[in-house]
C-alpha cells in the first residue's frame, strides 16, 4: 500500500480515537515511517522476530516544567510497514493502527504500561477498535 493510502487509514484510526482524548491533544505530530530502524530497535531491545508498530517521542504531559512551552511538537511515529503486517485487511489495518494511536497517546499523557493496557482492554479492544 502506498503512503497516501495508509495515511488515509491513520485518520479514519484516528478519527476512531474517543474524542475526550483527541479534543486535548496539543502540539503532537502523527507521522508515518516505513520500518523501525535496526538502531532503534537494539535501543530498545527488540530483537527479531520483535519489532515496533509505533513510538511515541516527547515529554509526556505529567513530566512537563512550566518553562515547557515555546518548543517542537511531540511525535507518535506509526511504523507501516509492521502495521501492515500484523493486519489481514484493511479494516484490520485501522483497528490496528488505532490500538497504536491508544497506546502511544495513552504515553503522552504520562500513563503507564499497565494504565494503557487496562484502557485498550476496557474501552478499544472490547469494541473492535469502535469507541
């Protein structure tokens, strides 16, 4: 699939995302990679078959200064490539994409692991990726 195409899946995703959480988003770039660099991925211990859907870069929302302001954007980076892989088709594909967008904004807001995990399984995944 070309980049166009699943960008245009990451905004049906992210259009999925319950708009509490959209509606506080602020200064955040969704941006969309083809694969995790090797770098990356033995920074983060991941090593094959393993790999990353997405990524979220910033200061999350709990560990902000007030001198925080005036700077670059936070980034969720979405890995395609894995995306793709992990999905059947394309509605597979959205819902994938959209636990990712769940998961990595649930770390901009400072969650933990464990928080996220409780609010994909209560509110995501218990819909079929539908809020």
């Amino acid at each position: 699939m070309n980049q166009l195409s699943f960008e245009r899946l990451v905004s049906e995703a992210l259009g999925r995302v319950p708009r509490r959480f959209r509606r506080v988003l602020s200064n955040i770039a969704i941006v969309v990679e083809d694969e995790p660099s090797p770098r990356l991925l033995s920074e983060m211990a991941i090593e094959p078959p393993g790999t990353l859907l997405g990524l979220y870069q910033g200061t999350p929302l709990t560990e902000r200064q007030w001198a925080h302001g005036n700077s670059l954007p936070d980034r969720i980076v979405l890995f395609q490539g894995p995306l793709e892989r992990s999905a059947a088709d394309d509605e597979e594909l959205v819902v994938a994409i959209g636990e990712t967008l769940i998961h990595e904004i649930g770390h901009y807001f400072g969650m933990s692991e464990g928080q996220i995990e409780a609010i994909e399984d209560r509110y995501w995944r218990r819909s079929g990726g539908r809020p």
